[in-house]
C-alpha cells in the first residue's frame, strides 16, 4: 500500500535510466519520490547480486588502499541532499579514493555496462562536495568498476549541460509544478518490478 511522503525524496539511480535514455516512464520515478510503497517480490537474486557487489568491492578497495588511497566505501558515503524547495536527493557512492592531490569516486558494476552507470557516477562528482563535508571543495574524477575492466570519468564531464539536464530532471521527478510533464509509459521492461 502507498502511502505519500510529505516531501519528495528521490534516489539517485531513479535519475540515472531517465536522463540516460534507458528508461522512458518519468511517472514511476515521480511515483516513488512522492510515495512509500511495499515492494512486490520479485525472482532477483539478491543475495547472489549482493555477495558479487561486495566481492568486487572489497577486491577494489584492497587495490586502492596498497596504491596509497584513503578509502571511504558505503554507507561512509551516504548522503541526503535537501534542496530550499523541499526535494531530497540520496544516495551511496561505493567507493571515494582521497590522496594528497587526487580524489576519486567509484561505482562497482556486476553487470552489463550501461550509458546509466556514467550519469551514477558523474551525479556523485557533483553531489558528493556538497552534501559530505570531508569532501568540500575537492574536484572528483570518476571511475566505473566492472569485473574486467575500469572506465575512466574525467571531471570535465560534469560540464553546464550536464548539471541543467540534472536540475530539469530533478524538477520534474520532484514534481515542481506538478505532474503535467511526467508522463506515464507502461511497458513490461519498466513496470515488471
């Protein structure tokens, strides 16, 4: 049973399918920062998913500490940002690696890559100096962790067109003035979970 939030609370990967193209139903992004709802039950393997996850994490952090990085993982990078309209925007980034010049956050991916995975990560460059303090004023780069490979994110693809498709975006699932622009588009792929 849903029952409604008394302000908007968007996660951040309820953005990434919408602006990436990969998803098309703004509704049931809108629907979920506007309500709580018990989840069906699904036949996603979660624990299967979570033990992958946490293995390749794990294998990642090791890496970075024996490079000289201080990692944060996690919940250690949870945040809820507020915005003077009342929206909230949360989220984890899965790894932050802090060195003396460098600062870097991570996202680990078990499965196939997807554009969504770039806008995860570039989302956390632009919101993790502003809602952790330990990372005000610090510039991050980005990385995508696969089980076989590591796509870099460079800083510069956190640029102006980028933070106003995010605003608009945020706008829009936020429900700043109203749902005439959030349009529903049933479709089994969306809708199955």
């Amino acid at each position: 049973m849903a029952e409604p939030r008394e302000n908007p609370y968007i996660y951040v990967t309820w953005l990434t399918k919408l602006i990436a193209g990969e998803s098309q139903c703004a509704w049931a992004s809108w629907f979920k920062a506007h309500h709580t709802y018990d989840k069906l039950p699904s036949d996603f393997n979660t624990a299967k998913w979570t033990a992958d996850h946490n293995s390749l994490l794990l294998r990642r952090k090791e890496e970075l500490v024996q490079k000289g990085y201080e990692v944060f993982t996690e919940d250690q990078n949870k945040f809820t940002l507020q915005s003077k309209t009342g929206i909230s925007l949360g989220g984890k980034a899965d790894i932050v690696a802090l060195n003396d010049t460098t600062a870097c956050v991570e996202d680990a991916k078990t499965g196939s890559p997807k554009n969504s995975d770039h806008i995860q990560v570039i989302i956390y460059m632009m919101v993790l100096p502003l809602a952790i303090p330990r990372y005000k004023d610090r510039k991050f780069d980005g990385r995508i962790v696969y089980k076989n490979n590591i796509v870099d994110i460079p800083h510069k693809a956190l640029d102006e067109a980028f933070k106003e498709r995010f605003k608009i975006m945020i706008q829009k699932i936020g429900g700043i003035g109203g749902t005439d622009n959030v349009r529903k588009v049933p479709s089994w792929g969306e809708c199955r979970w």
